[in-house]
C-alpha cells in the first residue's frame, strides 16, 4: 500500500481528497490503481503512455524522471504528486 | 572579484565569487564546498544572469535605446536588471506576486524599478503569465525572459561553472537550486567537461498548497531552458527543511543564507553523506537579508508560516 499525495489542482479529479492509497511495485502501477477508481485523474497523468509534461511525480522525495521514471519501485516510500511550477526569482 | 582592482563599474564586479569549506556544517570524509553569490554586487547570483542578457540583446540589436524592460521575477532577478538598467539608461518594470516579501518590493522601488503585481496565490506562474501578457500587448517592452532565454545558461557555463572548475581539481556532485533551470544547465554542462562522472543535483522547492492554487495542469510551466534529462538528481526540499539548513549554515559557518541557500546546502551535506569521499559544490544563489521581514525566523509551526509564498 503506497500513499499518494494529490495536489489541489488534482482533487477535483478524486472527489476533492488529498491522499490516496494505492497498489502496486512500481509508479505506473500505483497510480493505474488508483486512476481505476478515479478514471477522470488518468487523462490528466498519463499523455502518450508517460508522465503528461505539466505533471511531477515523486518517489521518496525525487522526481521519478531522475530515476526510472514511471518504472521507478516505491519500496515503501510515499508518492507525490506535483503541478509543474516555475520557480527562479 | 579580484581584490585591490579598479573597477570601472558594478558591472565588472559581477561573478568571480568565492568559494568556502563547510566543514563545520558538513563534517567527514567528503569535502563540502559553497559557492557564494551573495557576495555579486546586488546580493545574489541572478546579477550574472542579468548582466548577461542585456549584454546579449545588446549584442544582436534586439534591445535598442529607448525600449522599456519587462521582467516576470519575485525580486533577485528584477533587482538585478534593476542595477544593469540604471546603469545602462534603460526603465525597467517587473511583474511581483504580490506576496514577495517586502525587502525585495522596496529594493526594486530604490532601485527605480516599477512594479506590477501579479496574484500572490499563482506563484511564479502568475507572474509569467501576466508578463508574457503586457509584453505581447505593448511593443516597446523588451523582455529579456530569463526562464526561455539562453544567455541565461550561458552566463552559468562561462561564469559559475568555469569557476568552480578552475579552482578545484575534482567535482564528484554539483547540487544548486532549481528555478528557472539556468545553474544547473549551464554550470552542470560546464563541469561535465571536465569532470564527467560529475553528479547534477537540483534542490526543488516543495510549494505550500497555498501557492499551489492553479486551475489546471495546462497552466503548468517547464522553463524552455530547463531539459529536465540533463539532471540526475531532483530533490524535493521542504520550506522547514530550508530553513533548518539556513539556520544551519549561520550557526556552524556563520554563512547567512537566503531560503534557496538552506534547501541546497540541506541537499549537499544529504548527498555527501551518500559518498565514502569526494567532493560537493553547492552554489547559494543569495543571503538571507531579503528575508528579514519573513515570518519563519520565529514561527512555532515553520511550515504553516512559509506556505503562502513561494521562497526561489
């Protein structure tokens, strides 16, 4: 069972929760379990059969693209989810 | 900064900052080194950025006597053009969330900046969007754009990371804040030439939920200078974490860092002690002085104060 942090942007998607709990070894299929039960949250995850650009997923606090990207194993870890922002001030 | 030189103007003064052990703050095997551009002219490492911009638009005649700079920044940027316009004769606007913190507001009001306030709960997002918005609306405004412009990444491969090459003979990770993407771009490429295996390190804010209030995913944003595959760490730092290395970094170094500066140092002595020995650069991109007024410096809950802003 991962816990899967959702940002506001993504709560109207998961009728307005902030955390889920999904199944599964890895990030794709942590969140094709919970985008099961939420299917409105798998158009805005998944363009193309990856990540959608404006979206960040974190595994135990790193960006999964820097590790194996939607393969990247949770191992217990919590997962986040993150709108692209720009930062730099 | 060479010392004992006769300089022209402010501007030559720009880069060549130092770089200090932190050897109090991240004891052991591997060697912690911070490079500080708090010590730029203005206070922070966007003056090279900015510097560099004009410089470049100058250069192609894209920005010609008479054009008004715009700029979509929180403050260190803006204050930097701020110095680069005043002295090179240009009016300079800059579009502010309206939460950026008062030090930054009035140093750009010093400074002889105008401001526009963008809305405090889109962050950056905002900021750019609107931008982008006055500046398609009025010709006469020259945006240099520092999170699409290449002069930005360059400044850090011919400046910062040239640097930080040239004084020490072996780099095993860089970790810098990640913004605009323009550090680590530019001074990550830099030091793969030549230190390859060299490990590129980005210390990402993790926004307050308050800041996070965009409408949808489609009002995201990737910096088009930011390729996000040329980094191999990305690392998500809490405000308390940042705060707790700001705080760290003043009591064992008795460096005062800006909020970026904690979160990074947090994410270099974190990776130091992933490695048996070797050496870690981490760059501060500012002091803390612009952060006075904040209200972390005393919170009981340093979270909760932090999380209507966002911090770099």
């Amino acid at each position: 069972m991962t816990r899967v942090r959702i940002p506001p942007t993504l709560r109207n998607e998961v009728g307005g929760e902030r955390e889920l709990v999904g199944d599964g070894e890895t990030v794709r299929e942590v969140l094709a379990d919970i985008s099961g039960r939420y299917p409105a949250l798998e158009a805005q995850l998944f363009a193309d059969g990856g990540l959608a650009p404006f979206v960040n997923v974190y595994v135990g606090g790193e960006d999964v693209r820097t590790l194996d990207g939607l393969e990247t194993r949770v191992n217990g870890s919590s997962v986040i989810l993150l709108p692209a922002m720009a930062g730099g001030c | 900064m060479a010392a004992n030189t006769l300089a022209p103007s402010l501007l030559d003064l720009v880069g060549d900052t130092p770089l200090v052990e932190l050897s109090r703050f991240a004891p052991g095997p591997v060697r912690v080194y911070a490079k500080l551009e708090a010590e730029n002219p203005t206070g922070s490492i966007k003056d090279r950025v900015a510097k560099a911009m004009i410089a470049a638009a100058e250069a192609s005649g894209e920005l010609e006597p008479g054009r008004r700079l715009l700029e979509p920044t929180s403050g260190n940027t803006g204050i930097s053009l701020a110095l680069v316009a005043k002295l090179k004769g240009y009016s300079l606007t800059c579009v502010l969330p309206a939460n950026a913190t008062a030090e930054r507001r009035r140093l750009l009001e010093l400074f002889g900046a105008e401001i526009v306030e963008s809305p405090g709960e889109e962050g950056s997002n905002g900021a750019v969007r609107l931008a982008l918005d006055l500046a398609e609306r009025d010709p006469s405004y020259y945006m240099p754009f520092q999170y699409a412009n290449e002069a930005n990444p360059r400044a850090h491969y011919e400046g910062t990371g040239a640097e930080i090459a040239a004084a020490l003979d072996r780099v095993d990770v860089l970790v810098a804040g990640l913004g605009t993407g323009g550090t680590l771009m530019g001074a990550g490429a830099r030091l793969r030439e030549s230190f390859p295996d060299v490990v590129v390190a980005a210390a990402e804010p993790l926004p307050g939920e308050a800041v996070m209030g965009l409408r949808s995913l489609e009002d995201g944003y990737v910096p088009p200078i930011l390729d996000v595959s040329k980094l191999d760490r990305k690392i998500l730092v809490s405000n308390a974490e940042s705060v707790a290395g700001l705080r760290g970094l003043l009591d064992a170094e008795g460096i005062f860092g800006g909020v970026s500066a904690g979160a990074v140092a947090h994410v270099a002595r974190k990776l130091a002690g992933e490695l048996d020995e070797g050496v870690v650069v981490c760059v501060l991109a500012d002091g803390g002085w612009k952060y006075l007024s904040a209200d972390f410096w005393e919170a009981d809950d340093v979270e909760r104060s932090m999380e209507r802003t966002v911090w770099w």
